[in-house]
C-alpha cells in the first residue's frame, strides 16, 4: 500500500490567495467544528485528520473543481478572469506518503498538466512549529491560461497520511508573509476518538467496506447517490476512479476495512461523516489510517449513500 501515490491531486492553485494570517494557538480538536460544517472566517478546520490552516479574514472559501483537494481560498482580484484568486491557499492531504524528499516525483506530473517552463526555485528540509519534519519548495511555472505562477509548496506527513500546502501568487517569489500561511499548519489535540452513530449509518459503512473489500466495484458504487457530486466530480467520475483511476489499485489491494467515525452531525436527509477506514493491504504488515473523503452520506429511500461535498 506504501507504494501507491495517489496522483489525483489535481491542483488549483490559481483558487486562492492574501496576506499572513495569525498564528493560532493549538487548541483541541473537540473544541473546533470542521470547516464544512460550521465555517469560520480565516480558519480552515479539517475534521479528519484533526488540523487547521490559517489565512487572512478577508480571503474568500472557494468551491474545489477536482478530486483530491480539502480547502481552497483566496482574495479576489478584479484584474483576473471571474473566478480566479491570487494570491492562493490549496490544502490537500492523502494516505499512502512517499519520502519527503521524493515530494517533486509525486507532484511533478500535476504540473506537467497544468503549466509550462516548471522550473524548482528552491527545495530543502524544513519543519512545523512544533518539530515535524517537513519539506518545503518553491516552483515556478506559467499556468495553461498565460499567467506566470510562483507555488510555495510545504509537505510533511503524520502516520500514514501526507499533506501538501500550496500558496501561490503571481508577484515573483513567495515572501516570508505568504509562507506564514503554510506554517501555520497545526495538528489538533485528539480528534481521533471515535463517537456514535445510528445504527443504520454503521450498517452503511460496514457493508461499504466489505464491498471494498471484495473489489466489486458494481457493488461499491450502489454506494452512492446518483446525485453524488464531489468537488466537481459525478458519481460517473467516481466509478472511473474505482475502475482504472487512482481509487483502482487501492481497491484491488485491499483485505480488509474498518471504519471509525470521529465527527458526526445529522442534517435532515444528510448527515456530515468523517473519519478514516483502518485497511490493510497485501503484502504489508500493518493496517494504516485512509481518510474518509466523502464527507456528506443521504437517506434516500430508507439507504444511505455517499453524495459528496456538495453543500
């Protein structure tokens, strides 16, 4: 399973942008509602894995466009094309983390898709406030529409799960304002107790992994609502995901799931879920911790179903 980088990070780094934002003091992560649930302005909060990202207030949330990513946000710019943010923040996290330094190997092809002239500016060990090791770059590309980019990139892992902070702007090198925004990465106390769910929320998850488990995707795809729709992508595009996309190899090595439940809160007919299935691979030894990346589950019709992040 270590071997399997998860290539859909499909960055949008033109989504986002601003000035530092304030160092947050580390807080438990029962004390703070995920982003998704309750918004605060200047303040991502990740539900599972419990961390935050702080940027300025006046930045705006906006909407993600591909699978892969968690949190995007920015300051609108008159300047650019409706819809485009600069500078930007991009927040991403997956399982399976290669070496640090093997950072470019991953990320490389991503920029191959979206830009030209991708030159590495800068690329060396770093770390968090608080002592983990992390890896921090700066690449400069021109992104497919002619704007030329400067991406600060700051990676680190904790456990099975690696994280990518991106915050790029159009001005020439990141200064040490922007790069604030990168480190302000903070991983929350606790946030890893399971809670209780419904019965028949725990009945879902179950059979889902057990689906997985069995590498049906036909099976695993009655799994989702037909109004599914996850950062831009379908329940269509999630099945090609299963079938010969990155989720594909997943699926195929996995031999066994549990899910735990860390964050629950029921929404009439849908109910926001996070937490992480506990799987193990073929050929490894231990079971590592894979993000729940669907976040919302829908009652339809007595089952319930994974229907994205669509608010």
């Amino acid at each position: 399973m270590k071997k399997l980088i998860i290539l859909a990070m499909i960055m949008v780094v033109l989504l986002g942008g601003g000035f530092p934002a304030p160092a947050q003091a580390q807080t438990p992560a029962n004390d703070l509602k995920p982003t998704f649930i309750s918004p605060t302005p200047g303040l991502y909060v990740s539900g599972w894995p419990p961390f935050t990202v702080s940027y300025p207030k006046e930045w705006v949330e906006v909407p993600l466009v591909g699978p892969g990513g968690a949190f995007t946000a920015g300051l609108p710019r008159p300047d650019l094309p409706t819809g485009y943010h600069l500078p930007s923040l991009y927040v991403s996290f997956r399982p399976f983390p290669p070496p640090l330094e093997d950072w470019a190997k991953t990320m490389m092809p991503i920029y191959l898709q979206i830009g030209t002239d991708i030159k590495i500016l800068s690329d060396k060990p770093s770390q968090l406030k608080d002592g983990t090791p992390a890896r921090e770059a700066e690449v400069e590309f021109v992104y497919k529409n002619g704007i030329k980019l400067n991406d600060f990139v700051l990676v680190t892992k904790k456990e099975s799960v690696y994280f990518v902070i991106h915050v790029s702007d159009d001005k020439g090198r990141i200064g040490e304002d922007l790069k604030r925004i990168a480190y302000s990465l903070t991983f929350l106390q606790g946030g890893e107790e399971p809670v209780n769910v419904p019965l028949d929320v725990r009945a879902f998850l179950d059979m889902y992994c057990a689906d997985i488990v069995s590498h049906d995707v036909k099976a695993i795809m009655v799994h989702f609502s037909d109004r599914f729709l996850h950062d831009g992508g379908s329940k269509a595009f999630a099945e090609q995901m299963f079938r010969n996309g990155p989720f594909s190899s997943v699926q195929q090595d996995v031999i066994s799931c549990k899910a735990t439940v860390t964050v629950f809160e029921p929404r009439g007919d849908k109910a926001y879920v996070d937490g992480f299935f506990l799987s193990k691979a073929k050929g490894d030894a231990n079971a590592v911790k894979i993000p729940m990346l669907f976040q919302q589950i829908i009652n339809e019709h007595g089952q319930w179903k994974w229907v994205g992040s669509q608010k």
